[in-house]
C-alpha cells in the first residue's frame, strides 16, 4: 500500500515537475524569440541639415532610442531604391530653409511605395514655435511637406528647436537672412540656439516604443 502511494506521489511530481519545465521554456522561447525578432529589426533614421543643428538633433534622438539604428544623411544617399528596401523601419526629420530639403522630398516621393506603413515618424528642425497660431501652422505645413509624398501621417511626429550662428553661414544665406529680419522680422540678424536634447531623446524613447 505504502509502495502504491510512493508511486503515485512520484508520478506526480515527475509529471507536474516536466509540466512546469515544458511550460517554462515554452514560455522562455516565446520571449527569446521576441527579443531577437526586436534585434533582427533594421531601423534608420534619415535626416537632411544645412549647418548641423538636424545632425545633433537626430543623434540626441537616437540616444533617446536606445536601439541600434543607422543614421544617414540624405545628401549621402545616392541610390534611393536600395535604402527604400534595405530597412525595416524608418524615422525621417529636416532642417527647414524655406521649406524642408528638397532631397529628402525627393526621396519620399520617388520611394513612397516601398516605404508605405514603414515610416513611423517625422520630424521637422526649425526656428518656428507652437507658441503661436501662424507658428504652429507653419510647423504643420513643414510637417505636410513630407506627409504629402508618402500618403499618409505616420504615428509620431514632432518639431524642434534650430540653431543659427550668424558666423557659420554663408555670404549669400547671411544677406538672405539679413533682408527676411529686417523686412518681417523688423530686427537685426543675430545669433540664437533653440535646440533642446531632453526632447529630442524623449522623442527617441517614445519612438522606440513602437517598434
């Protein structure tokens, strides 16, 4: 008799004991293989700048991503097809200088197809603010420009503060920028630094979220 309940208490604790290993690493496996699914994703973020307040920020944003992904500056892109297709997942941001880069335009619009759901977010680098009405539709309208050739908002889009050294530009820009002061801003050209690293990586975190 006592034999007979040995048996069953063994057989019971084996069974239960491979039960909960077998559950264990079903369960085990099910998060490994998130995680290299996570990994195994290919992420760039695209960006185009004219005196590198847009470089700076989409490195704070990557910081902020806390992923590995590849940062490509549109200038440096020359076969468009190829990037469109190599990537799992893009995030795409421009410096404004009477309107986003041109380029980077080009790009979405040429690629839109290949890029359809895989675009999660934008962002625009500029000297406007939400702070204001005309501000904040300048900024939308900043933000369409690079909508309008994908067909479609992605999930995440933001706007950041710019840069502008009166020393660093050129001859050219510098007049151009004196004129727009002076005609509608009523002031004199001066040096100014909006960007702001804590939003650009809160933006990142908040992006790597959606991966």
């Amino acid at each position: 008799m006592s034999t007979q309940k040995l048996t069953r208490r063994e057989f019971l604790y084996t069974t239960g004991k491979y039960s909960l290993t077998s559950l264990l690493a079903f369960n085990f496996g099910i998060g490994i293989s998130r995680l290299v699914k996570a990994d195994s994703q290919k992420i760039a973020l695209i960006y185009a700048t004219r005196y590198g307040a847009t470089k700076d920020t989409v490195m704070w944003i990557k910081s902020g991503l806390n992923r590995d992904a590849d940062i490509l500056n549109i200038e440096d892109i020359s076969h468009f097809q190829e990037v469109a297709t190599k990537y799992d997942y893009y995030v795409v941001g421009s410096g404004v200088w009477k309107g986003v880069h041109n380029k980077l335009v080009a790009f979405l619009s040429s690629e839109s197809n290949a890029l359809q759901g895989k675009v999660l977010g934008t962002f625009v680098v500029c000297g406007s603010t939400a702070d204001t009405e005309s501000g904040t539709r300048r900024i939308e309208a900043y933000l369409n420009q690079l909508h309008s050739p994908l067909g479609y908002k992605p999930t995440l889009n933001a706007h950041f503060g710019g840069r502008l050294i009166v020393e660093q530009l050129t001859e050219d820009d510098k007049q151009t920028l004196t004129r727009f002061y002076k005609i509608y801003l009523n002031k004199e050209l001066e040096s100014w630094d909006r960007t702001d690293p804590n939003k650009a990586q809160l933006y990142g975190t908040q992006m790597g979220k959606s991966f």
